[in-house]
C-alpha cells in the first residue's frame, strides 16, 4: 500500500510538473521538452508550450537555456565558472571571462553544490525587477477593497469612447512604456471623480462623466491617470507607507531590488511585507495619493497633452469644476470613498498654471565611481542621466517652489542590482549642496535603466537662479548613497543575506 502511495505521488508529481523554456528576450515557457531534439547540433528543439496539443520548434540562437522540471539544466550542456568572480555562465554567452578564469562544470546543479552563484544574466527566469510580483499583490488587494464598496458598470454606453482615447494616449506617451494591461472601468457614483491603481486599473465614476464638457476633459483625466500607473504610484506609496509605519523595512527594502534570487513570484512576496498590503489598500482607497505623487501625475499629463500641440484649458477646467464641486456640496463626498477627490485641487491648479518645462538638447550625464567596496564594480557602473526639467510652486509651501529633474538611472553592471539610497548635488551659485527629495528606494536593475524624479525645494526668491543653473548645467555631482544586494547560493530568497553598503563618487560627462 505504501509502495503504491509512493508511486501514485511521483506520478502526479510528474505530472504536474513542467519543463521551462528561457528565450534571450527575456520570455520564459512553460511545458514540454523534446529532450531528443537536444541531442547533437541540432539548429532548433522542440517543446510542448502549455496548453498546446502539438510541439513547436524554436530555434537555438532564440534560446537562453532549457530547464528540466527538476530543476536540470537541459541546454546547453554545462556552465562555466568565472573563478575571479565565483558566478558560472551559460557556455553560449559573449560575456564569459577569458581562458585563464574559465573552469568548466557539468551542469549549474554541480556548480550550485561547489559555492559558486548563478550570473543573473544568463539564469535569472525574471528579467523585469523584482517588486512586480509585489505589486501585483497590491493589485489584488486594492481591487477587492474597491469591488467590495462600489457597484462596477461593466456595460455603461461611454467605454468604447474611453477605451479609444486611452489607447490613443498610450500609443503618443513620451515615455517607454512598461506593457501593463490596462482597462477602464466606471463607477456608479454621483461624486466626480477618477482614480488609478497598479497595473493599468482606471476607475471613472458616473458623476465625472456627467460632469464633463468635451473629449479634450476626459483626455486630459485619462493622462493623468495613466502618468500614476507608468510612474509605478501605487508601488512607491506602499513603501512610503511600511516605511511609516517602520515595520519590516529591510524586507521591504529587499523586496524593491531586482537580484533576489527566486525561483518563482511567490518567493519574491516575504511574509511580513505582505501581510500589510490589506491594511494599505483600506488606507490607500480611502486617501488616495500624496501631493508630491498627484503632482507628478500632473506634470506627466501636461508633457502629453504640450507634445500632442494641447493646450492645458481643459485640464484645468477639469480641476476647477472638481474644486468647484468639493466646495459647493460640502459633505457630499465621504471620506470613506474610494472616489473621494484629490487633495489640495486648487494648489494643483496654480501648480500648472505657474510651471515651466526644459528640455535639454544632450542629456546632462553623471557617472557612479566606487570608493570602497568588496564587490566586483568597475568605475562608472551607474550612470545618471537628466533629459528634462520641470518648474512649479510648492506642493506643501507658499514660500517655496519646486524644480524637478527628469530622468533615467542606467545600470550596467552585468550581474548586480542597486538601490539608489540619496543623490546630493551642488547647485553651483544658488543653492549649492543639496539632497534630491522624491528618491524612494529607487532599484536599478542589472544590464537596464529605470526612470528617475529628483525634487529640488527652493526660496521662491532663488527658484529662478537654482533653474538657470539646471538650464546651463552648472550641476556638480558631490555625494551618493547607494546598496546592493549580496546572494548566497540557491534560489530562495529567504538566503537573502542583506544590502551591502556602496560609498560612490560621480563625475559629471
């Protein structure tokens, strides 16, 4: 009997169980493995993808490796370790260390049991970073909180209309964007309002839709809606949040860079981390974003409705009839609404009626050096570029204005990913040394960029000084902070050992 227990538990297991197929573009397939099309110098190998009757042939200059169920590396055969490095490599990349370094193993489960680590590069089954297995929980948790306190109308007569304008949107926005799936959704609510959360979920209630004028009104929402999802708002405010709350931080933190080395989404999710993401979605529905995120989300609409050759009218008539509304039926809206209106509408107002926008013609280039590290990194393994700058009033502040600067973070380091701690630069003849605001644990991941938002708060009275020195680049680097995560061998990210601290310099290109 318990031969057959045995036997009938291996067989399910086996079952179940899938081979995985990594392309180089980074899309990992689940399914079955032809393992004697591997056989030899064939030019393709064939596999089953899930839910597939027949296999296909995906040809070997697509593919990165093939992975057994069982966690067997298939193809290719072997892996080479980097002695001065301690990573091993798929023998099929341009990246391998030269002879004298190379020590060959027979497959990566004998390198794993030797003490060497995977290169993330070849072997990483998550090429994204890795806080998007987290906000997808975020995701979850905040559609339940608004599905259980609103009535959702799937089939409402304006959401072709929206869709179309949404899709048009996206296909002009300024920047890269990040391949979410998003829909629109409407509420039946009287109160105006539109709301926007991870993943690509617009919310419109009815009372907005009634409230508006024109296709350029809903235009000018849907932008900034979409801003609050490319900008990841909904990711950013959770660690804002657990940071408050000082609860958790360092898996928090860990949580945010794109190295953990998981096997799967789920190893990604520490427990603690989310274990608090219900709390903040009853919190976050009800609030809503903070100034300095709507304030983003502003400028990020503007940018699409100015490169679109719109004027900014009718988002700013929106505004004033949200302002409008909140003032002349006081009361109507409860706090407890996941549509209640956006904080501080008429701040919002003069901040895009007062703002300004530069554009530089080559970017202004800074370069990360190591002071001091045990870690393999070369000088200028980061890189720092700002494309733009933007000029407005405060979002807290009469007597201060604000210039952000608008960017991305390059990371090219092969291997490692960073968390971006503080950036502090000198403002030659304004404000001299100063701290970035709006860095929230910013994580560059390996081999790619990610955008980066500096907040500069200045005197009203220097404002216009601080932007001539942005405007003619008279920017010294002068200090940054930065982390890395450090791995110990296997997949599990609970083996995570922890950031390792990174002094830097910059220089300025």
């Amino acid at each position: 009997m318990k031969r057959l227990i045995i036997s009938l538990l291996l067989f399910v297991t086996v079952s179940f169980a899938q081979d995985e197929l990594l392309l180089k573009d980074g899309t990992v397939i689940k399914g079955e493995v032809d393992k004697k099309s591997i056989v030899g110098n064939n030019s393709s190998i064939r596999f089953k993808p899930k839910g597939w009757q027949i296999f296909q042939f995906y040809n070997v200059d697509q593919i990165n490796f093939v992975r057994s169920w069982n966690g067997k590396l298939l193809y290719p055969k072997g892996v080479v370790v980097n002695v001065e490095s301690n990573f091993y490599h798929l023998p099929n990349v341009k990246h391998l260390p030269s002879d004298e370094f190379q020590e060959p193993y027979s497959d990566n489960i004998d390198a794993d049991s030797a003490g060497y680590l995977p290169c993330k590069a070849c072997f990483d089954t998550h090429p994204q970073i890795s806080d998007y297995a987290l906000e997808k929980e975020l995701v979850k948790a905040t559609i339940i909180q608004i599905q259980n306190t609103n009535e959702i109308m799937y089939e409402h007569a304006l959401l072709p209309k929206l869709q179309s304008m949404m899709s048009n949107i996206l296909s002009n926005w300024s920047e890269k964007l990040k391949g979410y799936d998003y829909r629109i959704q409407i509420i039946r609510d009287d109160s105006p309002n539109a709301f926007a959360i991870a993943g690509g979920n617009l919310y419109f209630s009815t009372g907005l839709l009634e409230m508006s004028e024109n296709d350029e009104e809903l235009e000018s929402v849907l932008a900034h809606e979409i801003a609050h999802v490319e900008r990841r708002h909904t990711l950013r405010a959770y660690k804002e949040y657990l940071k408050k709350q000082q609860a958790l931080a360092v898996a928090t933190t860990l949580l945010a860079i794109a190295a953990v080395a998981a096997e799967s989404e789920e190893g990604l999710l520490l427990a603690g981390a989310v274990s608090e993401i219900g709390k903040f979605a009853i919190e976050y529905s009800q609030k809503g974003y903070d100034r300095d995120l709507e304030q983003e989300a502003d400028m990020f609409a503007q940018i699409y409705l100015i490169n679109s050759g719109k004027e900014l009218t009718n988002m700013l008539s929106t505004l004033d009839k949200l302002a409008t509304h909140s003032k002349t039926r006081f009361g109507y809206i409860p706090e407890t609404n996941a549509f209640s209106s956006h904080p501080n509408i008429l701040s919002r107002i003069k901040q895009i009626e007062n703002s300004e926008f530069f554009d530089y013609n080559s970017p202004l280039s800074m370069e990360f050096f190591p002071i001091k590290t045990d870690l393999n990194i070369q000088p200028g393994f980061i890189k720092l570029e700002i494309n733009h700058a933007y000029k407005t009033l405060s979002s807290d502040s009469d007597e201060s204005d604000e210039i952000l600067l608008i960017g991305k973070i390059i990371n090219k380091h092969s291997n490692l990913s960073f968390q971006i701690n503080s950036i502090k630069l000198n403002f030659l003849g304004s404000l001299g040394v100063t701290e970035l605001g709006g860095i929230v644990d910013v994580s560059a991941s390996y081999g790619s960029s990610t955008e980066f938002v500096g907040r500069i708060k200045s005197p009203n009275e220097m404002s216009e000084k601080v932007l001539a020195s942005v405007k003619n680049k008279k920017i010294l680097p002068f200090a940054v902070d930065i982390s890395a995560v450090v791995l110990q061998t296997g997949k599990n990210s609970k083996k995570v050992k922890g950031l390792q601290n990174i002094q830097c310099t910059m220089t300025i290109n």
